[in-house]
C-alpha cells in the first residue's frame, strides 16, 4: 500500500512541474520561434520554388530562341521579310521581359540572407545568355536594315537605269525615224510627163530645151521611191527624156495597153545612174 502511495505521489508532482513549465513564458517564447521558423522555412521553400520555376520558364524560352535562330537566319536570304521581322520583335520583346524577371528575381536573392550562391550563379548565366542573344537580334536587324538600304539603293538604281534606258530608246527611235526619214528622202525622186504646152503651164520647162534646174514645183510632179520605181507608162505614141539621165541607164519601149491604146513604157535599167545627176524625171509626149 505504502508502494502505491508512493508512486501516485510522484506521478502528481511530475503533473504539477510539467503544468508550471508549460505556462512558463520561456515555453511559450520557445514555441512561437518554432512556429516562426516553420512560416520562414516555408516561405523560404515557396520562394526557392518560385525561382526555380522562374529559372526554367527563362530556360525554356532561350531554347525556344536557339530552336529559332537557324529558320530565321535562312529566311533572311528569303523574301520573307516582313514575317522576320515580326518574329524578331517578338523575341526581343520576350527577352526584355527575361531579362526583367531575371533582374527582379537577383533583387530578391540578393536581400535573402539565406546561401544562394549557386541560385545566383545559374541566374548570371542566364542573363549573359540573354544579352548574346540581343546581341544577335541586333546584328539581325542591322542586317535587315542594312539589306533595305541595299535595296532602295538598288531600286533607285533601277528606276535611274529604265529611265535612261527609256530616253536611250526615245534618242534611238528619233535618230532611226531622222535616219529613215533621211533615206526616204535620199531616195525620193520625182517624175512628171506631158505635151510642152502642159509642161510650160506647170513651170516644169521654159522650153523644149531648157528644163527648170532650181526651184522645180514639186507638186507638179509624181513623187516615187527610186528604190521601187522600175517602169513608167505613159499614154503617148512618143517620148522623150527631157532631164539629164544617162541614156544607157534606161531603155523607151513604144506599145500597146490591153485596149490597144499606144503607150511608151521608160524602164530604168541602172536606177544609181539613172538619178545620179538629177532627182527629177521631166518627159515630153507627143
């Protein structure tokens, strides 16, 4: 019995002496720093979560970029240069906004006291990687900026060639029309026939002997291309040449026309000789 007294006695001081530390205000100051370090380590654990995700979204995205910049490099040989460029704002635009979360992210680390050195050094890779990459977009862009001065250049290049070109065709096409015009009128003859009184009306002779030499009225005549005047008929039992004309550079040829009619046919047998002396063909018909 004297056993049993003495165990429930003990058993009641050790419930009184945990009683009296329990309401102790060093107890209470020890548990509410366990409860803070709990709330500090899981906020350190959310805020470590936080910069890894962050990390491996900026990860992503420059593998996104490294995937892209062998299409974007081979499209700028292309003509596709408005899709480029639209793509190549986007990424810039996508990196800016890394860089940003990358710079706010150091912020944080860098105000923690807790050891990140290995958090910050992933985050510095990162942003080195991020500045080649804006270095590339860059050199991109000059490059597209570059390729449209070259363009314009070459444009106006050309505009410069088709005009002269065009003012080339112009001066030709007026040098060949002159030249043609020349020929026509090297080769330009003039032939008139006729009785000596219809002759003399029209001022082509003063006489049977004496033919006009200057100031010949042209609108008397039958203006002809020597090139294809071959032969001339003329309604007549008779003819006579007029003008001076080599006689051995054509032949008269006296007949008759499907009705019976007499007519005289003058075929010009040398055409360089026949007018190397004078244009203008004048023949008496009797």
């Amino acid at each position: 019995m004297k056993k049993v007294f003495t165990i429930l006695s003990v058993a009641l001081v050790a419930l009184v002496l945990s009683s009296c530390v329990e309401s102790s205000k060093k107890y209470q100051a020890l548990l509410a720093e366990k409860e803070a370090l709990a709330v500090e380590n899981q906020n350190l654990e959310n805020e470590y979560n936080t910069t890894i995700g962050i990390i491996n979204e900026v990860e992503n995205n420059l593998q996104a970029i490294r995937d892209a910049e062998g299409m974007l490099t081979v499209q700028q040989e292309g003509s596709e240069r408005d899709q480029i460029v639209s793509e190549l704002l986007q990424i810039k635009e996508k990196m800016a906004e890394n860089r940003a979360r990358l710079d706010s992210l150091n912020d944080v680390l860098a105000k923690s006291n807790r050891n990140n050195g290995n958090l910050r050094a992933q985050i510095k890779k990162l942003q080195d990687q991020i500045a080649e990459k804006e270095e590339m977009i860059a050199g991109l862009q000059a490059q597209i900026v570059e390729k449209d001065g070259k363009i314009a250049d070459l444009n106006t290049q050309v505009e410069t060639l088709n005009t002269d070109l065009n003012n080339a065709n112009t001066e030709i096409e007026n040098l060949s029309n002159q030249n043609l015009a020349q020929t026509d009128e090297m080769n330009t003859v003039y032939y008139v026939g006729g009785k000596l009184k219809e002759l003399k009306e029209k001022g082509v002779i003063l006489s049977a002997k004496k033919v006009l030499q200057g100031d010949v009225p042209t609108e008397q005549f039958t203006k002809a291309d020597k090139r294809e005047l071959n032969t001339i008929v003329f309604n007549t039992k008779k003819a006579v040449v007029l003008s001076t004309h080599p006689v051995e550079s054509y032949t008269l040829t006296k007949g008759k026309d499907a009705e019976g009619n007499k007519i005289v046919t003058l075929e010009i047998t040398n055409p360089e000789m026949f007018w190397k002396v004078t244009r203008y063909l004048v023949v008496l018909t009797k």
